[in-house]
C-alpha cells in the first residue's frame, strides 16, 4: 500500500477514535446526549479499511455501532454529531438519534439496532444495483451475534444464489451484549459458514486497516466482476462495554488490556513512523486538527435548535 493512502487510513481512524472519545465525555454529563449511546473504540481499522476500498456510489449499510462506519464513509462530524444530541440540523433532522443514522448523501443508507436486521435489506440494495446494471456494490456491518440470526442465513444463501454485489463484513469483536462467542456459538470462525453458500469466507486480522483494506478490495473486484459476495470476518475487540451504560463486569480487565496493547490506531501509527512516511510533529498536527474538528462538532450541535414538536411528522409519508 502507498504511504499517501496509509496516512487516510489513520487519519480515518483518528477522526472516529477522537469522536467516540469525546462521545464518551459527554455521556458522563447527566442529560447531555439522549437515548443510548453504543461505541466502536478499538474497532477503528474495520470501518476504516473497508470504507477506503469504496467508491463514493457504493452504499453501506450499518446496525447499532455506526459512528465509525459514517465517518469512514465520507459523513459530515457536524451533522453527526447534531443527529447525536437529537438537534434538528442533525443528518435525520434529529429524529434518529445515534442508533439509526442515516446519511444518503454519502450512500450510508440505514443503520438498525435490530440484530441482523440490516443483512437482508443490504441483498436489496445489491440486487437493485445488479438489476439496474450499476457498477457498485453493497457492503454490510454486522457483529458476531447477528451470524447466529436466520436473516443473516437467508441472506447468505439468495446473495449467492444470484451472484450479487454484496460484501458481508463480520466484526468479531468477541462479545453479544455480554455473551462470549464460545457460549452461543459453536464454530471458531464465523467466516467458515460461507463454505455453506459457495461464497469465500476470509478471516482479517480486524485490527490491521491496510489487512482489512486488502480483503475489501478483493471482495469488491470480486462483485464487479460478477462473481458474486464474499464473508468477510474481522477479528477485533471493543474496548468499551455493549453502551456507555455498561459497566464491563463480565470482561476481563486484563484481556481488555491486552487488547487495547494490540490498538489499531497505534498500530498504523507505528508503521507509518517505522516507514518515515510521517514525523512524530507531522502526528501532532494531526491530531491538534481532527481534535478541532470535532469540538467543533460539538459546539454545532449544542448551538443548534432543538427539532419543533410539529416537525415530528414531517417525512412521513404512512
């Protein structure tokens, strides 16, 4: 990979890295952000990678934890985070709150809290796509646990059964709420299950952007040349617990800490040092920029109006 596009990806992940944290401040202030609030930190390299493998038309489609995802994808930080407090310049006029943000505008089209519930409706949008002879391609987030859903099943089994142009990104992140995978699943591998659909299945080291990046890649040439999807499982960890009211009791401190040793942000951070492609000043800069970036996010949504009672229906349209 180039320097130029290795120096994206950890700019990618610094953006949400920083956004997330501040995410994590703000819901210590009582009343600050409404409704729950679910992070991807530790997570970076997956929205990251996969979404640089994109082009501005290919649509992705989320579930809960979609922060990372948005930013990767080319969302405004402004209008994310005014979604976020609710605000009514947020990108869904603040009637999403964090856990359905949708951003047309970058192809982001539906984020869901319900478990393997964006699966089938991301084979629609490849199907529209290959019905419509369009060179793009769908590409689905999902965790762990939504691969023991029968959508994510049915889906697998008609992408392939018609060749379309979806990619399925498992992040294995370890954890179901608070299940362990080895306690409601009984393959090691979640890829292993594209062996039943005749699709690939790859397994990525999920905290490796430039690793994730690659197999996306390949994944989408693979789509375009009418090949069909691939399943693509990213082994990674969130250090933060399954929303920011989870105290984390049934995780290991020390295997959060030996996870947070293995820090995809650090990890391209050190590489691209180790290549002299970037100087520790050239960090600073760096973060000093997207730190500002997302302050001033926040000072947007806090100065924004609060959405009219009136404007509830607006957008409805049954």
């Amino acid at each position: 990979m180039e320097n130029k596009k290795k120096i994206e990806l950890y700019r990618s992940m610094l953006l949400i890295r920083h956004f997330e944290e501040k995410l994590t401040e703000l819901c210590r202030i009582e009343r600050k952000l409404p409704g729950m609030v679910i992070l991807c930190t530790g997570q970076e390299a997956v929205a990251a990678g996969t979404c640089a493998a994109l082009e501005k038309d290919d649509v992705i489609i989320s579930n809960h934890r979609s922060h990372g995802h948005l930013l990767a994808k080319g969302a405004e930080p402004n209008t994310v985070m005014a979604e976020i407090f609710g605000k009514k310049t947020g990108c869904n006029k603040g009637k999403s709150g964090t856990l359905h943000i949708a951003v047309p505008e970058v192809n982001a089209l539906c984020t869901t809290t319900v478990v393997g519930g964006g699966i089938p409706i991301a084979v629609g949008t490849a199907f529209a796509q290959q019905y419509k002879k369009r060179r793009q391609v769908t590409v689905c987030f999902f965790g762990n646990g939504a691969a023991d859903e029968g959508s994510f099943h049915e889906s697998l089994n008609m992408a392939a059964l018609w060749n379309l142009p979806v990619i399925f990104v498992c992040e294995n992140n370890v954890y179901s709420g608070a299940q362990r995978m080895e306690e409601h699943t009984k393959v090691k591998d979640i890829a292993a299950r594209a062996a039943g659909y005749a699709m690939p299945g790859v397994v990525v080291d999920g905290n490796d952007a430039e690793a994730v990046f690659k197999a996306t890649t390949e994944a989408r040439l693979r789509c375009l040349a009418g090949e069909g999807p691939t399943l693509i499982e990213c082994k990674t960890y969130r250090w933060r617990g399954h929303g920011e009211a989870d105290h984390q009791a049934y995780q290991p401190k020390d295997e959060i800490a030996r996870w947070m040793e293995r820090c995809p942000v650090k990890k391209i951070e050190r590489e691209l040092l180790a290549a002299g492609a970037i100087s520790n000043q050239e960090i600073s800069e760096l973060e000093e920029s997207i730190a500002k970036i997302v302050e001033d996010a926040v000072r947007f949504a806090e100065e924004s109006p609060w959405p009219a009672p009136l404007e509830a229906l607006d957008d409805v349209y049954v």
